[in-house]
C-alpha cells in the first residue's frame, strides 16, 4: 500500500534508509538494485533516501583491479538515470559508490535530486582494507541545502571521530546522512551494536539528526550489523530497519528537520554556544 502523502509545505520531511545487499563485483546488478531502492521509496514519499556505503561496487574486494572494475565517475549514466527517476520530485538520494578519479579511487557518497548531482563526499578516514583500494579525501564533508533542510554527508568510519559530526553542525547541518557497512561484531548480550551508539552520541553532543543506512547479507564471508537507523537530535532512535528477509530492510520515519536548529537544552544552556573554544586550543596541563 502506498503511503499517504505528505504536505510539502508543513515542513515534516519523510526518511527512507534503505538496508541492501550489493553483489561485489556486479556493477549493473547493483546499478539497478539502487535505482528500485529509490523507486520503492518515491512509492512511500519518501523526501530523503540513504543508501548503504559502495552500494553499486560491494565491499569485500579481491584486489584493486576488482574495485577499479566496479568505479564509476559522477557523470556516469547511472548518475543519469537516478535524475531521471527523481524528476518532478523534491526526493534527495544519498548513497555510496566507488569513484573513478583516473588513476585514484575513492570510496565515495553522492547527494543526488532532481537536478543532479549536487555534491560528492569522499570518505576521509578509510577503516582497515579499504586502505588497500582508496584513497582517502582531502575535503571537509558537504552540507547541501535541500527543501527538507540542510543535508551533511559521512561515510561509515567518519562518524567515529567527533570531530566530523561537531563540524557538519557547526555548519548548519540538520541531518548527517551516513552510507555505512558495518562489519558485524560480538558485543555483550542486551547492548546495541557500538557503531549504533556511537551515531547516538553525535547526534545527542551536536542536535542534529542521524539517518545511518547499513548492510545486509552476507559478503565473501563477511556478516554485516544491519543497524540501519535514524535517530532524532535528541539521540533516541526513532526508527530501525526490520530484520525480515536477510536482504532488504527498510527503516522509515517523518521528521520536522529544522528542530535541529534550536540547539537549547535548559533556559540557560545551548549545545553550540556553550562551547569553550577557547580553551580546546590549549595544552594540558601535564601533572
């Protein structure tokens, strides 16, 4: 059943984080695979889609030839055809890819709506192998205006390092989308997942909102979190991914994204404003 309609003026946004498993190595099965992602979640009104980290590549590389075979460029056709599905729509799609920068490869996120590619993030902090395929970014994660909000982009081992989340907030972000693979991990009986903690985190320590869309099924042998989650500014979960069939899982919630704005936490107290930058710079003391 298609899902009603939301009305494009009230300022609620619908959003999409949509759990794949991407065949590595299969360029036009994964191409397609992310094209009836969107599809799926236009049928749903969806206002933001997140796709998982390398959707049209895979992950569990053999070897950098393997990736490179897997790269594309924002100017792909691919790249095309999801304009073309979006057009007419207000509907922001963020999902990861493997760029093609000639003799480089980046693991790479695009934002991508009715009139293209509006921006390419390419992961900074690369996380153990992907060190053997990538390269890793020189530029600061965007923030990209939409008609929902302001939109920040990181990739999966980004969001572990503080600074990336607190600087997209600083920059007005109201959202972090985060394409993810997260490899599962033992973890104590009744605790959450750590990556899903950690995403709880930025999103409490800076009020913004935190869509994470994440990997299902199995690779090469490697089993994945399948945390997919969006998270509100106050660091609750709002909405995960259910485990259903093993390969696609969906977590979908409104939200009004420019509560991320009001950063105040008492009458007294404001999340960005109380900072004391000028004491970050110091030196500690050492005793």
């Amino acid at each position: 059943m298609t899902a009603p309609a939301l009305n494009p003026d009230s300022g609620v946004a619908r959003v999409v984080c949509e759990q794949l498993a991407p065949r590595v190595g299969d360029l036009a099965h994964n191409m397609e695979l992310a094209l009836d992602a969107v599809r799926r979640a236009r049928s749903d009104r969806a206002d933001i889609v997140v796709l998982p980290e390398l959707t049209t590549s895979g992950y569990v590389f053999a070897d950098t030839d393997e990736a490179r075979r897997t790269a594309i460029t924002p100017s792909d056709a691919f790249f095309a055809d999801l304009t073309n599905l979006l057009a007419g729509t207000r509907t922001v799609a963020v999902l990861g890819f493997c760029e093609d920068a000639g003799p480089t490869l980046y693991n790479s996120a695009a934002v991508v709506d009715a009139d293209g590619v509006r921006a390419v993030y390419r992961k900074t902090h690369l996380w153990d192998r992907e060190t053997l395929f990538f390269t890793p970014g020189e530029q600061m994660a965007p923030v990209v205006t939409t008609p929902h909000g302001r939109i920040g982009v990181l990739i999966c081992y980004d969001l572990e390092f503080p600074e990336m989340s607190r600087r997209l907030a600083t920059a007005g972000a109201d959202l972090i989308a985060v394409p993810t693979n997260w490899p599962l991990e033992e973890r104590p009986d009744g605790e959450r997942p750590a990556e899903i903690v950690q995403a709880q985190a930025a999103a409490r320590a800076n009020g913004v909102y935190i869509a994470c869309a994440d990997r299902s099924g199995t690779e090469r042998g490697q089993a994945w979190t399948q945390g997919t989650s969006v998270i509100n500014q106050y660091g609750w979960i709002t909405a995960t991914a259910g485990a259903t069939d093993g390969t696609r899982h969906r977590a979908v919630t409104d939200v009004f994204l420019h509560l991320a704005r009001d950063k105040s936490l008492s009458p007294h107290n404001d999340l960005l404003r109380d900072r004391r930058t000028d004491l970050y710079a110091q030196e500690s003391p050492q005793l």
